[in-house]
C-alpha cells in the first residue's frame, strides 16, 4: 500500500462515527520500515485533538481496520 493510498481514504473515529480529518504523514521506525504513526491535520468541524500547529497523530495500534473507502479509528486508545 503506498502513502497516497492511505491519504485518499477517510479516517472514522469509531466512538462517534465522525471524520477525524486528513492523513498527510507518517511517522515510521528508520530501522524497521513499520509504521509508528499517522500524522492527521485536523477536521475542523469534527474531533478536536490537543495541538500546536492543526496535526496530530494517530498512533498505528489505534487503527483496528483500513477498508476500501474508510480506517476506523479507536479515539478511545490515543497517546
């Protein structure tokens, strides 16, 4: 799967059903190539995170699925 294929899908907190926003990094592991974290800009209008400059991430054990349109996200398991 590559980067824009992840960036083209919508991110669905689980807890609310609400877009979380867009993906527009991640972060992963120089050493093992496996990735740590999404890095989110926020949806302005749905789920708010602590942050400085409007990105945050989404650590990768808190994606339980990657579909065809949509990854559902655990809001409840963030760091």
């Amino acid at each position: 799967m590559l980067l824009s294929d992840l960036q083209n899908k919508t991110l669905i907190n689980m807890a609310d059903g609400k877009n979380i926003g867009n993906i527009v990094d991640v972060k992963m592991d120089e050493q093992t190539g496996n990735i740590i974290s999404l890095i989110v800009e926020e949806n302005k209008r749905g789920f708010s995170f602590s942050s400085k400059n409007g990105a945050s991430e989404i650590r990768w054990e808190n994606i339980k699925k990657i579909g065809e349109d949509v990854i559902l996200v655990n809001m409840h398991e963030r760091v």
